[in-house]
C-alpha cells in the first residue's frame, strides 16, 4: 500500500485534518501493531473505546489516525461517522486500485481448507497473498484488502457470513474475478432459516463478480447444483461423476487413511493429473478439484498444479494431524456444524489402531440443534468409534444416540475442564484422537494438554 492520507479520506468520504500529502503504508485496528508509516483506524468496541489509544499510535509512528472524534492529541486524522464503515469503504477503494485477480471463497464447510489448497497451488506460479487466520467477515476481509500489495498477482479472500446481507457487502469489496462455492451445509441456521436460505445468503457472492469472472462450484452439492449459469457464463463443476457437466473430476481414488488419498484429477478436456492428497479426508479431494480448476483457468501447467496439490500443508485447528510419541490428534477444533463433524467422523473411522473421538457442543444451529447433535451422535456410533466423548449442554443428545448404535464406551461431560481433569486416564498409547467442536468451547486447550502428555 502507497497512497496519500487524501486518497483514503476521498475513498471514505471523511474530513482529513493536517497533512493530507503522507503516505499511509499499512492499516491496522491494533494499537500494538501501528509501525512506521501506519494508518490507525479506532473502533469503539464494547469493552474498548480504541480512540483511547490515538495518541499511543502517533508515538510509534502512526502518519494517521481514523477516528469517530477529534484526538486530544495534535496529528494527522479522517474524521467519520462510523469507522467500521469507512474501512470497509476504503477497502473498496483500494482493491479497484490493484490489478491482482482476486478469488472470493465461500461455503459452508471447508472455506479455510480450500483457500489453502488454492494458494498452495497458485504459488507455483504466481505471487499470492490470502486470508490469514479467521480474518473472513466486515472487519478481518476489508484488513485482508489492506495486506494486498500492487505486485501481487492473486489475492484469496475467505468470506464467512452468518446472516443475509453481509456477503452482499463483503463481495462489494472484494469484486472477485473467480468465486468458490465449497458446498451449502447446515450452519448459521438460527439467521438463515435451513439450507435454501444458506443457498441465497451465499450466492449474494455472485453481486460483485466481475463482468468476465469464473465461477467454480461443487457439483455433488444439491443445492449448488440448481446454479445453471450467473451473469449469463456457466459455473465450472467439480465432482466424483464424469457426467459431461463437471470441468474436474475425481477418479481411482485410493483412500491411504491418515497417509491422504491418491488420486487422478481429469479435465473436461482429456487432460489428467495422478496426484497424492497429503492430508486425511475424503473432503480434501473436492478441495483438491476446486483449486485443481483455478489452476487451469489460470494457466498453470499440470505440473504445477500437482505440485501445489502434494506440497499442501494444514494449519492449526484445521484438519491439522499431530504425531506425538503417544498419540495421532487430528485437531479440528477451529469450527464445527453436522457436515464437518460427521467428514472428520468418517477420516478417524478408517485410521489404524484405536479410534478416540472428543466431540464438542455445534453452535448457531437454530431450533433443530439438538435433532442436529443426535444425528452425528448416530454417525459416531454406526462408524463403531472406540471411544466417544461427548462434551457440553448439547452433546448430551450427541452421547445418547451414540448409545442406540454401538456397544463401544461413550462418555458424556458437562464442560472442558471436566474432560481435561480425566482424559488422561481414558486414553491408551496408540490411540488416534479426534479434537471437534465450536470455536468457542476452546477446545484448543484439549488439543494442547494431550500434545504434550
């Protein structure tokens, strides 16, 4: 980023005040993060009015300051209404302003996974920045616009929403030039009703695609199937049928357990590619076949694209697998709704040895979620788990139907620390440990005590 303090204040419409000519070289909400060259924006949060750090940020070197009210300390600031707004309005700003191609990836389940598998492809070619971390909604995506740089080639935003209207706003700042549709699941349920409304909530990516975008959907995906063609091009599937409608597909596919799966990606052109997954899961394969498209269109060779797919690595909470000297944890503890619980059921399901599961409460399921426990609580048990352990208010259903299913030890505890407290003496050397629930049941910390026993 290289623009003038007045470019920023036209974007957001705002009052600069002082010198309008510096150059703002990075944006931040973080106080603790302002370096030289910084922009400031300060949010009043419920705990935190960030305005009271103003004056903090121009000690180290912060050129601006946006704010909702005049610093006691002199400087350089834009004055606006609402912050919150006017970051999102200077994202839009600066992302007309660069000529990477920007790809928008959404869906229900698998956002952050796909995302990865794209980039690690697309960097065998081209200069890439992506979403890191959860920075995915109205705050974390206009500060993944920020971190695009005027030599960079590709952008990969995540986009995560959980009501309607907010991937309206999202995709108006990202303008995708290719948008990714992993797949409509039961999830954000208490706003978006049941998966048709997932479905609309979603497609309002396709409102800011670009005129001559590309878009790349799931095509075993019922719902996503119904999309016959946005802005007048049709969708590019991807899928496990060679049924003349899919751009890629997945065939003799041998399933290698916590090894990955091997694979033949094969074009719509007669083009193929054998590859190995390195990653557990029969769901890395449509990740694989997603980002296996935007390779293509993109023109990257097939070496190149099988090369991004076999050097892929996971990330912490994210289907990631840990090998200690006692244990195989895959720690997928970073989000959770059926879909996603019942995949991660099914890649333990094949491990070797014993098979251990610490499943946790799924929220922003809406009035079916206790139905929604029960039936990956049926999932677990019909997939013979060895141990089941089933944490929090609602797995209390997950524990019970686990029951009908096998006669294997299914445990029920009422919260984290009580899990913790006993876990231990459950547990044998050997054993393969599923770690899944919500983000907010922090099971984190369950991951970390059994790395280190």
């Amino acid at each position: 980023m290289h623009l003038t303090v007045a470019k920023l204040g036209e974007f957001c419409k705002g009052k600069v005040v002082g010198d309008s000519q510096k150059i703002v070289s990075n944006i931040t909400i973080d106080s603790r993060k302002v370096t030289e060259g910084s922009m400031y924006v300060a949010i009043k949060g419920q705990r935190v009015d960030g305005h009271k750090f103003v004056a903090d940020t121009f000690e180290k070197g912060a050129v601006c300051a946006l704010v909702e009210q005049v610093p006691e300390i002199e400087g350089t600031y834009i004055l606006v209404e609402s912050t919150l707004q006017a970051i999102k309005d200077i994202a839009e700003g600066y992302r007309k302003t660069l000529k990477a191609k920007v790809i928008g990836i959404t869906g229900s389940v698998g956002k952050t996974s796909t995302k990865e598998m794209v980039a690690s492809i697309l960097e065998q070619k081209y200069k890439v920045t992506k979403t890191l971390g959860n920075f995915n909604n109205e705050i974390g995506l206009p500060l993944t616009v920020f971190r695009i740089r005027e030599d960079d080639d590709i952008a990969i935003l995540e986009m995560g929403i959980s009501d309607f209207g907010e991937m309206s706003r999202l995709t108006k700042i990202a303008r995708p030039d290719i948008c990714i549709i992993t797949n409509i699941g039961q999830c954000h349920l208490e706003n978006l009703g049941d998966r048709d409304g997932v479905l609309r909530a979603k497609s309002e990516i396709f409102q800011g695609l670009q005129e001559d975008g590309i878009v790349i959907l799931n095509g075993e995906d019922d719902k996503l199937r119904t999309i016959k063609e946005v802005h007048g091009v049709k969708p590019k599937f991807f899928g496990l049928k060679e049924n003349g409608e899919n751009f890629a597909v997945a065939k003799n596919m041998l399933d290698k357990g916590m090894e990955g799966t091997e694979l033949t990606i094969s074009y719509q052109d007669g083009e193929s590619i054998d590859v190995l997954i390195p990653i557990a899961g029969g769901h890395m394969v449509y990740n694989a076949l997603a980002g296996a498209i935007a390779g293509k269109v993109l023109g990257l060779t097939l070496e190149e694209i099988k090369a991004g797919i076999e050097s892929y690595q996971s990330i912490s909470g994210r289907n990631n697998t840990i090998c200690t000297d006692k244990f195989t944890i895959l720690d997928d503890c970073y989000n959770a709704n059926p879909m996603s619980m019942k995949a991660a059921i099914d890649i333990i399901s094949k491990s070797k040895g014993r098979k251990v599961a610490v499943l946790g409460d799924m929220f922003e399921l809406g009035e079916g979620e206790l139905k929604l426990h029960g039936e990956v609580g049926a999932h677990a048990g019909k997939n013979q788990i060895d141990l089941l352990i089933c944490v929090g208010e609602r797995s209390k259903f997950m524990a019970e139907e686990a029951k009908k299913y096998t006669n294997n030890v299914v445990l029920h505890y009422q919260d984290r620390e009580e899990v913790l407290a006993k876990i231990d003496t459950l547990l044998k050397k050997g054993d393969t440990i599923l770690v899944k629930a919500s983000h907010g049941m922090g099971f984190d910390k369950i991951v970390e005590h059994l790395a280190k026993l």
